[in-house]
C-alpha cells in the first residue's frame, strides 16, 4: 500500500504553547488593581 | 457538569481572593477548548495564540477589578471574549487586507517596479559608455555604418543612399564593425551586461 506522506490534522491537539501560558501567569501575577474613591488604577509590578 | 462548574466557580473565587495557582488550574482546564475555539475561527496558529492570550488577559483584568459576576458560566464567558476578539481580529484585518506570500505564487512577481532601480541605472550607463567607446575604435567606414544602423536607426538602403556605397558593402561594413568590436570584447574581457 502506498504511503501516505501528509500529515493527518486530527493527530494535532489544539494547545497554546507553554510560553503563552506561562506569559498569561506571570502577567496575572504582575498585575495588581487598586481602586480609590471608584478610580480604577492598573499597575505592572516586575 | 454540575460539579464542574461548581468547581469553575471555586477556582474563580480562589483566583479573586489572590490565589493565582486557581488561574493556572483554571487556563489547564479549559485551554484545549478556548484554543480549539479559536483556532477554528482564524485557522493561524500564531494569531491564535495572541487571541488567546488577550483574551485571558481580559479575563484577568476583569475578575482582578471585581468585576466579573458569579454565574457558573465561566467557560461560556471566556468563550463569549474570545468570539468578540476574533470579530475584532477580522475587522482589522478587513481594514487592512494582508496578502499572505508563503506560497508559490510571488506577489511582487506581478506588481514589480518596471523601472531600473539606481544600480541598474549606473551599470547601464556604464556599459553604454563603454560600448560608445568601442565604436570609436572602429575605422571610420565601420563606424559610419553602424551609427546610422544603430543609433539612427536608418536601414541598410538608407544607408547606402546616404554613403554612396552598395547596399551589400554597407552590410559587410556593418558585419565588420559587429566582428571587430566582438575582438576587442574577448580580447580586454569586457562585461556589457546588465
């Protein structure tokens, strides 16, 4: 039987990469809220 | 189903009181649907990932300012700022078509600048300099000929005309003046291409 050289999509499982998650973590972490007198402040803490 | 999202529901509130491992659980659970979502809409690995990632960064915002409410539908939320992405990704992109060039088909094959670029422009300068030159080391008569050819663009019985030769001689100084300038191309190694 002849082989079959393509590439069969089901086989690939949908997953972001480790890196995009990893990102989502550390800005989840970095971020933090603060409110004051109803104004809303973000701020990135590294 | 329940208990899931009972659990979605623990997690968020988890997450909200500051514990951020609830976020990692939370991305692990549902990140093969939201991913698969995606990916289904825009079929581009790459821009799944950036929808991806805004969307939990949305999410992220959201629930950090409290403002999220609590109605166990967590993934269908998730979902429901991912769909809102992609139909922002696609009116970008109908704003600003990009054309996509991996394939076969070169684009710039087609749309090329017909015009010499400024190299171009030298080197046939040069070569054209060069050729003038070659044609000044040809005997008059040759020379003569292949002028009135060449740069007047006048044919062999003009030429003859004009000369007061034969037509058959104005072609054998022609043929001369063509063999001569051949030698001294070979001889001096002379490049005349663009």
């Amino acid at each position: 039987m002849a082989k079959l050289y393509s590439k069969n999509p089901k086989s690939e499982k949908l997953n972001p990469k480790d890196e995009t998650i990893s990102f989502i973590l550390n800005y989840s972490k970095a971020l933090k809220v603060t409110t004051y007198k109803n104004i809303t402040f973000e701020a990135i803490l590294n | 189903m329940q208990n899931s999202q009972t659990s979605d529901a623990l997690l968020v509130s988890n997450y909200i009181k500051g514990d951020e491992y609830a976020l990692e659980l939370l991305i692990k659970k549902h990140k093969q649907s939201i991913y698969g979502f995606i990916f289904s809409k825009v079929r581009d690995r790459d821009v799944t990932e950036d929808i991806f990632q805004d969307a939990f960064i949305k999410v992220i915002k959201t629930l950090k300012k409290g403002k999220y409410n609590e109605e166990g539908k967590f993934l269908p939320w998730v979902m429901r700022i991912s769909h809102n992405l992609v139909i922002d990704y696609f009116r970008k992109n109908n704003r600003m078509p990009k054309f996509d060039n991996s394939g076969d088909f070169n684009i710039f094959s087609v749309i090329s600048d017909g015009a010499l670029n400024a190299e171009k422009v030298i080197i046939k300068e040069q070569v054209q300099k060069d050729v003038r030159r070659l044609i000044e080391e040809l005997p008059e008569d040759q020379k003569e000929v292949l002028m009135m050819r060449m740069y007047q663009d006048m044919s062999f019985k003009e030429i003859s005309e004009r000369t007061g030769v034969s037509i058959n001689t104005a072609l054998g100084r022609m043929r001369y003046a063509l063999i001569n300038m051949r030698k001294v191309i070979e001889k001096h190694n002379i490049i005349l291409t663009n």
